[in-house]
C-alpha cells in the first residue's frame, strides 16, 4: 500500500495512480508544471518511490559482489546505479546508489522496496552488514538542477545518459546530440516528515509525476515496471551503460550480459515514438505497435511533452525495419508513430565508449 504524501493536501493536486499512487499527478496544470520543471523552477515529489539503506563495514564490497554494477571504490557522495538480476540475466531489481561513508542508499521503486529489503537480509550470512527498509522515513523529491535551500540533504545525481567506467552504449547516438543531457536529474533524500515544509523552503513550484515522467520519456531514460518485463535484459533498454560494468567480477546473471555483449545482439530494443495528436488523446502503456499489421511490440510509458506533444517509449521486435512507420492500437483507436532509434538493432561492442563516475555537486550526509 502506497504511503500518502503531505504534498496531496496542496491546492489542486489530483492523485496519480500506478507506481506513483500517494503522490500527485499534477496540481491543475500539467504542462505548465512541466515547462516550470524542465527550467529549474520546480521540484516533483517522488515520495512513492522506496528507500532501502545498507549499513556496515562489509555493505559496498557485499553489494558488488550481488550486482551488476562495480561499487567497491564508491566514494562519499559518488551516484551510480546497479541491477539485481536473475540467473538468466533478466533484471528484478534497479536501484540508484548513493553512498554517504557510512550506509548505502538504494532509492528503487516502492513496491521494490519490502522485497528488496528481504532478499538483501537473505543474503547477510556472516557478513558486517545491516538492512533497514526505511521507506516509511524517508521520502524523495526531484529536480533538474541542484536545489540551493536542499544542500543538506543527501542527494542521488543520475548518472544518465554517460556512459560508466564498464558501460557501453548500445545506442548510435553520439553523446552530445543524446536527448538525456537535456535532462540532468537529482533525486533528494528528505525526512518524511519534513517533505512539505522542505518544498516551501525551496521556493519553488511544484509539478506533478505526469510532467516528471514525459521529461523522462524525452530522456529516454527506462524506469523498472514500464519498460521492464519479466524477460528484459539491460541490454533491450541501454542500461549497459549506466547500471552494468562489463569487466567487474562474477556475479549472478554475469553470464547472459557477457554473452549477448560479445556474441549476439539483443531479442528486442527499446525506441522512442512520436505519436500523431491528431486525436487529442493518448494510448495507454501496454497498448500494442504494430507495422502493418503485424504485433511488433508494446508501448511502454507515453505522456504528453510540453514542445514535442504526445511521445512514448516502446519495446519492440530487434528486427522491425528502423525506417518502418509504426502504429499504436488502442481500443480502436490508431496513432501513426514515427520511431527514433535509442537501442540500435546492430548495437553491441562497436557502438559506445566509456566515461567517467559522475560525482555529486553537493554531496551531504
């Protein structure tokens, strides 16, 4: 059950439902508050999201050991992200990591949060390590740019879209023209307690998850539980590049993210869409793509963009033709959908190049 937010209480704020129920949709103007978002004048509440923190002497040396991802150098303030995976590769967890010297912070999603927090505890054995879920203390509110009033807060920098010491990028893209640089985001760590009284300190404007989420659809930045599946491998979503290190130690499902990497391709590729408005509606995530008439995939997340109009991520077939003009289908409904290549069909180890840890502005305990 989600938590309520103190934020509902604020004039105009209509409930959001899904993974971001307990916090507001928006607050009587979507696209304003996104506009507002995207300049720096506005912050979002994402207290939906679950806090799990791990404490102790052994918990970065442990977590690497467990993840994709390589933490064991994780310096105080550093942001980075990693992955649980099943042993067929296939991602069950994302976690944003932060550490600030003395715990881990893992910011997932909120119905993560409780299984999260029990299979790490499954996992302890004789290791220095403590596992608090401590969602029902801690909330998060992001932003685009670093919040001054916010400065003694602990905050999470999304390392998207550079690409980590041991990512790849599995998209042609080049970095600079990639649209996630539009989109630096900042993920604070509030007490629960002192959310609303942190956002009227800010002395900024509040925009609701639906302006939140078409800033990150524009990014083309995957969320866990829109784009994943119970078969996604990171490899479909471009998360290479962020939440995997291709040349660390074993870990569990090691094997398929080697093995996709250098000797095959990924079954399926995540693209952006750009929907015809014409209808002034929009389809529902889940809602099928085809091209002609064949099923090629699913919409993934869609949202309304405050220059581009209606826009979606979609995962779809590898071998779909880029060039083809796709269709969304919902309830009868058909919206032409022009595809942008995020994950290349031909992407593997010749697309990419790797870059650097990115590193908190502010980092605070």
């Amino acid at each position: 059950m989600s938590i309520k937010s103190p934020l509902l209480n604020r004039s105009g704020a209509v409930e959001a439902a899904g993974p971001d129920a307990g916090t507001a949709a928006h607050y009587g103007d979507p696209l304003r508050e996104q506009r507002a978002l995207a300049r720096g004048q506005a912050v979002t509440d994402l207290s939906s999201r679950g806090v799990v923190t791990v404490a102790g002497e052994d918990r970065l040396s442990w977590l690497n050991t467990l993840s994709s991802q390589q933490v064991t150098a994780l310096r105080p303030g550093d942001s980075t992200e990693l992955l649980l995976l099943s042993i067929q590769g296939r991602i069950e967890h994302d976690a944003r990591v932060l550490d600030d010297g003395e715990r881990a912070w893992l910011i997932v999603e909120g119905a993560e949060a409780p299984e999260l927090a029990a299979w790490l505890e499954r996992m302890k054995f004789m290791l220095r390590v403590d596992v608090q879920d401590v969602t029902a203390d801690w909330a998060v509110a992001g932003s685009v740019a670093p919040v001054a009033a916010w400065a003694d807060y602990t905050v999470w920098t999304d390392p998207w879209p550079q690409v980590g010491p041991g990512g790849h990028a599995y998209t042609e893209t080049p970095d600079p023209s990639h649209p996630g640089y539009e989109r630096p985001w900042y993920e604070y760590l509030i007490p629960r307690k002192d959310l609303d009284a942190a956002v009227s300190a800010s002395g900024l404007s509040l925009a609701g998850s639906m302006a939140a989420e078409a800033l990150r659809i524009a990014a083309w930045r995957p969320r866990l539980g829109a784009e994943t599946d119970d078969k996604t491998i990171p490899h479909e979503l471009d998360l290479i590049r962020t939440a995997v290190h291709l040349a660390k130690g074993c870990y569990k499902g090691q094997e398929t993210i080697a093995r996709v990497h250098n000797l095959g391709h990924p079954p399926r590729r995540l693209v952006f869409l750009q929907l015809d408005g014409s209808q002034h509606t929009l389809p529902a995530a889940g809602s099928p793509v085809k091209a002609g008439e064949r099923v090629v995939g699913r919409v993934t997340s869609v949202g309304q963009h405050y220059e581009m109009g209606p826009v979606a991520l979609a995962v779809i077939k590898r071998s779909v033709d880029p060039e083809a003009q796709l269709v969304v289908e919902d309830e009868g409904e058909l919206y032409a959908a022009a595809q942008e290549l995020i994950v290349s069909p031909n992407a593997g180890q010749a697309v990419g190049r790797p870059a650097g840890l990115l590193r908190s502005p502010r980092p605070r305990s």
